[in-house]
C-alpha cells in the first residue's frame, strides 16, 4: 500500500509538471502572437521562437515559484501546532495532545508519535516522581526512628538496659539504611546493564540447598517445617546474582510464614528449562495486589505486614525479577488470601 501511494504521488506529480510547462509554453505562444499583432511586427520565424521559449521558461519559474510558496505557507500552517506542541514539552508540559485532523497521512502519523511520545515522557516523570517520594518515605522512616531514640538516651533517668535497648533499635535501624542505599544501588545498576553479567555452569540444587542451610537458624527459630525436593540439576547462569534471588525469595517465605508453619522449596527439570518453586503457609496476597508485587517499593501490607517481618526496603522482588530477566527467564506467583503463597521461577539451563 506504501509504495502504491508513493507511485501515485510520483504519477501525480509528473502530470501536474507536464500540464504546467504546456500552459506556459502555450500562454506564451499567444501572448507574443497578440503583441506581435498590436505592434505589426513581422519577425523571422526562428526569432520568434526563441522569443516563444524564453517567455514560456519565465512563464514556468513564475508559476513554480507562486505555488512553492503557497506550499510551503501550507507546510508552515500544518507543522507549526506541532512545533509549538514539541517546546511545550521540552518545557515540561507532558500533558499536551494535537488532535489529528488528518487521517492517512505524514502530519497524521508525526501527530501521533508526538502524542506517544508526551503520554510516555508524562508516565516516565510519574514513575520519577513516585520513586523519589518512595525513597524519601523508606529514609524517613529510620532517620526519625534514629533521631528519636538517640535524643531519648540523652535522659540521665534511663536505666542501663533501657539503654541497652534504645541503642539495638538505632542499630537496627542503621543497617536497614545501610540495606536500603545497597538495594538501590543494586537496583540501578541492573537496570543500566552495568552489573556483571559471568554465566558459567554450575549445580543449581546445591547452591539452592547451601542458602536454605544458611538460613537454618531463621527457620528454626520460627519452628518452621521446611520440605526440600531438589533434583540434580545444572545450569550456566552468573552463580552470584541468582543467589540474591534464591536468598530472597527463602527470606520472604520464612518472613511472612507465622509460627509454626511450613515452606515447601522444589527444583524440577523441564526439558530444557528448570523450574523452581517455594511456597509458604502465610497470609497470602490479595488477587488486586498480586499483579504490583514486583514494583519497586511495593508492599502488601493489607495481608503482609511490617511487623511479621521487621518491614524491607520492597525492592527484594524488583531485584529478583530483574536478575531473571538477565538470564532470559520468568518469575511469577500464586496466591489467595488465607492460603499462602507460591513463587515460581523457570530458567532456561543454557
């Protein structure tokens, strides 16, 4: 269809051409004839001609040049909505649209990037925006948290294990900073690519049995039931960054798993995938919160509080999911209210 409408356009343009160096070749013809007429002037026939050809010539660059810059007066009228609409965006306006008036054609197509262009630069400041006030909250937090109890120590009254305890809060609250400024930057730099990426081959069941074991004290001191069924499986994946997302996804489930209950881990071969799963027996998600899990930031808090498990930084998942996006796998979960929840991650073993 393009190249039709191209070739049209080229026929089109020709015609025209054609009809206007005819017109002026004949406009000519008779404008000499009448003045030659008036002025009884018998001219060699040779003569006449040039005289003929040099008045139509004149003829063609006069109309060229009027419909030239009737053309462009029209050119400047269709682009100059969009021109403005472009500064207003440079100047920050991401709300501005043009309304598209001309169906099927190039004005119609540029409106319509431009009309893209300011609906994603406008989601892209929202998401800035967002980050930022998420951010600022997630610091606040500990820094007024620190703040407080360091002005409460400075009370003479306080015994020595009220002081005791103060300090492990503003301890406690130092290293969940610490944790937060690690988490961030390990979270932009994975999204600018600038992370080491070293796959190379290695037992995924054993490094996933080793984090588990290294966990033991945190399960234990739940009384967790933790079921482990790990087939023998290798893969040529980065063995550090998939690490942080099996150390995750273990940490949240002993999180959010209550006293007593159980997790269930399992590694299965698929062909030419792997898949992981572990599942908890806690609160589970909310189906309208499930789809946002994976944003940065977010919590659950309606089922997953901050209190069953001290409150992360929610980048946990983000950081997850980016890691097994890099290694060209997926991640996602299963999850109701009352019924716990499961994470599953498939990862392709070359």
């Amino acid at each position: 269809m393009k190249y039709f409408n191209t070739k049209l356009w080229r026929w089109i343009w020709t015609t025209f051409v054609i009809v206007l160096v005819t017109l002026a070749f004949t406009a000519a013809f008779y404008l000499t004839g009448y003045i030659y007429g008036l002025m009884h002037l018998d001219l060699p026939a040779l003569l006449v001609q040039i005289i003929n050809s040099f008045l139509g010539l004149f003829l063609v660059g006069t109309f060229i040049g009027f419909f030239s810059r009737f053309f462009r007066q029209q050119q400047h009228n269709a682009f100059q909505p969009i021109i403005d609409a472009l500064e207003r965006i440079a100047r920050g306006d991401f709300t501005t649209r043009l309304d598209d008036e001309r169906q099927d054609s190039i004005i119609s197509g540029l409106i319509t990037s431009v009309n893209k262009m300011a609906l994603e630069l406008g989601q892209m400041e929202n998401m800035r925006q967002e980050f930022i006030s998420n951010v600022s909250h997630e610091i606040q937090s500990p820094l007024t948290s620190i703040g407080g109890f360091a002005q409460a120590l400075r009370d003479d009254t306080l015994n020595l294990e009220e002081r005791h305890h103060y300090l492990e809060i503003i301890e406690a609250e130092s290293k969940r900073l610490s944790r937060l400024a690690d988490d961030l930057l390990k979270l932009a730099s994975l999204e600018a690519e600038q992370v080491k990426f070293e796959p190379r081959p290695y037992r995924l069941d054993q490094q996933i049995r080793s984090i588990i074991l290294t966990c033991e004290p945190q399960w234990r001191d739940k009384s967790l039931d933790v079921q482990v069924t790990l087939d023998e499986a290798s893969i040529v994946a980065d063995e550090d960054l998939l690490s942080q997302v099996w150390m995750n996804l273990v940490h949240n489930g002993i999180k959010f798993t209550p006293q007593g209950g159980a997790i269930k881990v399992t590694l299965h071969s698929r062909g030419d995938q792997l898949e992981f799963r572990i599942s908890d027996s806690g609160p589970g998600i909310f189906p309208e919160e499930q789809a946002r899990v994976f944003e940065r930031f977010y919590k659950a808090d309606k089922s997953r509080t901050r209190s069953q498990g001290k409150g992360g930084s929610g980048l946990g998942l983000s950081i997850a999911k980016k890691i097994v996006e890099m290694h060209k796998g997926s991640i996602e979960l299963q999850s109701a209210p009352g019924t716990g929840t499961t994470f599953i991650v498939i990862l392709p073993v070359a």
